[in-house]
C-alpha cells in the first residue's frame, strides 16, 4: 500500500467516530460494486447481502437516534465503545491486504504485513476516539448553549461532514491524508485542553 493510500482507510476511521455505520458500509458498497479499492479478503464478508443490509439499517436507526433530544445523548454515551471499535476495524478491512504467513522480517520475525495492520489498527481506532470525542464535546457545547434544542441542527451539519469525508477518502485518498494531519495537528491541543469526558 503506498503512503497516499493511507488516506482511504484513515479517513474512513476517522469518519466512524461520527457515524460507526455509514463508513463501512460505503466502504462495503464501493469495494463490492465500484471495485475502486481492494479489500482486505478476511473481511470479505463485509461485501455480502446480509452484512450490507444490517450495515444500512444501523445507518439509517444511527440517523434517526442521533436526531431525537436525550436519546441522541444515550445513544452517543454508547457509541463511545461502538466507533473507536467500528474505526478500527473498517482501517483494517479498507487496508486492501492480509497477512501471507510467509512474509517475515528477519530482524524481528514478525510478518512485516502483521505489522502494518497492527498499526493501521491502532491509529484507525485513535482516529475514531479523536473523532467521537470532539463530536461528544461539540454536542456538550450545543446542549448547554441551546438547551438542546440545535442538537438535531448539529446532527445535520455531522452528516454531511461524514459524507465528505467518505467521499474524499474514497476518491481522493491523498488529500483526505493531507487533511487528517491537518485535522490532527489542530485538534488534538484543543481536545488536550478541554476537561470534558467523553
């Protein structure tokens, strides 16, 4: 996988902590019918009927949840475990390649693909919590600001990011890379600052 490549999985990741669900499934849907990216064939089963169907329903019950005052707040404080664990798993499945038994690193003889999907698992899921935990902290904003009343406003406007974000990671792996050092470098000391829990 070469390095622009990156962007596909990542910002896929980093997608899935604003919605677990929709994410994966245009990952799923991309890979099944546009056959843009190459899947990473453990996870082929991302790409059947049954997967892609429960995958639009959840889109859809996420949708509709994160619309409803108070149960949009139940449904965040689940999610917490939820994305990080869907960010992780959708950078591992977009990765394009599996583990051959055979590849070793002889320094180390660790397989050098395990490696890599090691570290892919990693930063796929601290995207996804980076990601969730400025969604969790914007959403805290907007109920004490508004009473609750912009959340559905909010919502909305986290939507069509997610979508962009899908697309760009889907067609424009190189400048959805770009934007997450970006997004990366500009979040992180803000979200170090702030003492709200996600």
């Amino acid at each position: 996988m070469d390095i622009v490549d990156l962007g596909t999985p990542l910002g896929l990741a980093f997608a899935s902590g604003l919605n677990a669900y929709l994410p994966l499934l245009a990952f799923a849907l991309s890979a099944r019918w546009l056959h843009l990216h190459t899947l990473n064939q453990q996870f082929i089963f991302i790409t059947q009927n049954w997967c892609i169907a429960a995958l639009a329903i959840l889109a859809i019950v996420d949708f509709v949840a994160d619309k409803i005052p108070l149960i949009d707040h139940a449904w965040n404080a689940i999610h917490t475990v939820v994305r990080p664990i869907a960010g992780a798993f959708v950078a591992v499945a977009a990765s394009g390649h599996a583990p051959p038994a055979a590849a070793f690193d002889a320094s180390s003889l660790i397989p050098v693909t395990e490696v890599g999907l090691l570290a892919l698992l990693i930063v796929g899921t601290a995207l996804a919590i980076l990601s969730h935990r400025t969604k969790s902290t914007v959403r805290f904003a907007s109920t004490i600001t508004s009473a609750g009343l912009f959340n559905s406003v909010v919502s909305l406007i986290e939507d069509a990011l997610v979508l962009i974000i899908i697309l760009l990671s889907l067609f424009a792996s190189a400048i959805m890379l770009l934007l997450l050092v970006i997004l990366v470098l500009v979040l992180i000391p803000r979200l170090l600052r702030t003492r709200h829990i996600w």
